[in-house]
C-alpha cells in the first residue's frame, strides 16, 4: 500500500476543501457582518446555495482525509493539506473566467516545488494505530489553550490583518487536532467497527473540534483580508499537524543533513503561500 493511497486520498481531500474554501468565503461576504464571536452566522448562512455547496465539499474532503489518515501517517497527510490554497486559487480564478497572472504561477510553482521537496526529503514514517490517554491529554489541554487564547485575541480586535491572522490560526490548530483524533478514531473503526468508533471518545471529540474548525473559518474569513488568514491557516495546520504526528503517533522524519533540503523546500512553501495569498486575495 506505501504512500500511494494517502497521497492520492489527500490530494482528493485537499481538492474539495479549496472547492469549499471559495464557496464558503463567498457566501460569507454576503451575510450580516460581526464585531464578536456570532454563531448563528452559521443560520445566515445556510440560507446561501453556495455555503450549502461548500459543506457538500467539506463532506467530500473529510471523507478523503479519513481514507488518507486511516492508511498514512499523520506528517504525511496534513501536510499535503497546503495545495489548498494553489488549489482555491485556480479554482476561484475559473469561477471568475479570470486568468492567473505569471506571478501567481511562479508562487503556485514554488509551493508545489517546495511541498515535494520537503516530503522526499522528510519521509514520514510510522503508522501508531494507538494512542494513550497520557498523551492525548497534555496535547489536548495545549490545543485548547491555545485556540480560546487565539480566537479571544482576535475577536478583540477590529477587522483587519490581526484579527484575520488570529482567527486563521486558532482554526489551523483546530484543523490538525481534528485530524488527529479522527486518525485514532478511524483505527478504532477498523479494529473494533462501529460498535467501538460510536463508543469511543475520539470519535465525539473530533467532531466538536471540526465544527469548531468550521465556526472559526467562517469568522476568520470575515475578519480580514485573505493575506492575513490564509498563512496562518495552510502553514499553521501542516507545523501543528507534524508535531501532533511525532508527539502522539511517534511518527518520524529524517535528521541530519535531511534538514537542509527540508529546510530549502519549506521557504519555498512560506515563499509560495504569502505570494498566493497577496495575489490571490480578491480572487479568492
């Protein structure tokens, strides 16, 4: 099996969520804006053909990322998570019969160059299908410190690249601790059914943690230029997610002089996804 069927189950996912990603921002241009934290965004929200075809999406992506954690490492498949933003571009800039500027190709280059090189040059390896309590907890306690700190800063700031920045990150950290749980609870699935995955705590756990995901999108969005949230999220997820990978899944990565062409390819990542989103802001 090797890497084949989570890169191709990944790439699939990556796919639908950039399909999502530019349909939901859309939709949640034209809804009522919001100084504060305003769940029944999402109410205003499903009133919008288009949000209702970026959750279809989101369906698609998470059913795609769930093949993809059930048969790789978590550090292998998160990280594949950045052609998102490449992928909106391209996507939104079809929508609008608009043509991407040389730039934005160089920047899409640059990311899907960098990705490449960077993975080859990691090897992510180690597929722990058990994780124990004593080290789902500090990991957990972290991630949600974390996030309440995040979002709570960003709500207290006024629209713009902060806010936006903020919120993007507290959704990136939400992302990665989602795909970490539902890894386990995918491994659960296939160890004891669905018996043991609708039992188990993992399985509750990773979707409160998606649908606060959700809920911080929607916001991050809302708060501030593309430039500003998106970094913070596609880089955000993949760190987080690689850390996760080696600290709960003791997954592992080359050392040595490994690091070096890690090191090239994720500058030419950094390079490629603030170049995308400056350029990209308004297309996408």
């Amino acid at each position: 099996m090797g890497v084949v069927l989570p890169v191709v189950f990944s790439l699939f996912a990556a796919f639908s969520n950039a399909l999502a990603t530019v349909l939901q921002r859309r939709a949640a241009l034209t809804v009522p804006q919001s100084d504060g934290f305003r769940p029944g965004l999402i109410l205003d929200l499903m009133r919008r053909p288009l949000w209702l075809g970026g959750i279809l999406a989101v369906i698609a992506a998470g059913v795609g990322q769930a093949a993809a954690l059930a048969t790789g490492p978590l550090s292998l498949v998160q990280p594949l998570f950045v052609l998102e933003l490449p992928l909106a571009l391209l996507i939104a800039s079809l929508m609008a019969r608009e043509k991407l500027p040389s730039a934005l190709w160089l920047a899409v280059a640059a990311v899907v160059g960098g990705l490449g090189v960077a993975l080859v040059a990691a090897s992510p390896a180690g597929n722990r299908t058990h994780v124990p309590l004593d080290r789902w907890v500090p990991a957990l306690v972290v991630c949600c410190v974390a996030v309440v700190a995040l979002a709570a800063a960003g709500l207290r700031r006024p629209a713009g690249r902060a806010r936006a920045g903020c919120l993007g990150a507290a959704t990136a950290i939400c992302y990665a601790l989602t795909a970490a749980l539902m890894k386990a609870a995918m491994h659960i699935l296939d160890d004891q059914g669905i018996g043991g995955f609708l039992t188990s705590w993992q399985t509750y756990a990773f979707c409160v943690t998606g649908i606060a995901a959700l809920l911080l999108l929607e916001h991050a969005m809302q708060g501030g230029p593309l430039v500003a949230s998106q970094p913070a999220l596609t880089l955000g997820d993949a760190t987080i997610s690689l850390a996760l990978g080696i600290l709960l899944y003791e997954e592992h990565v080359r050392s040595g002089w490994w690091l070096l062409p890690q090191l090239a390819g994720l500058a030419l990542i950094v390079f490629g996804v603030f170049a995308l989103a400056r350029g990209g802001a308004s297309a996408a």
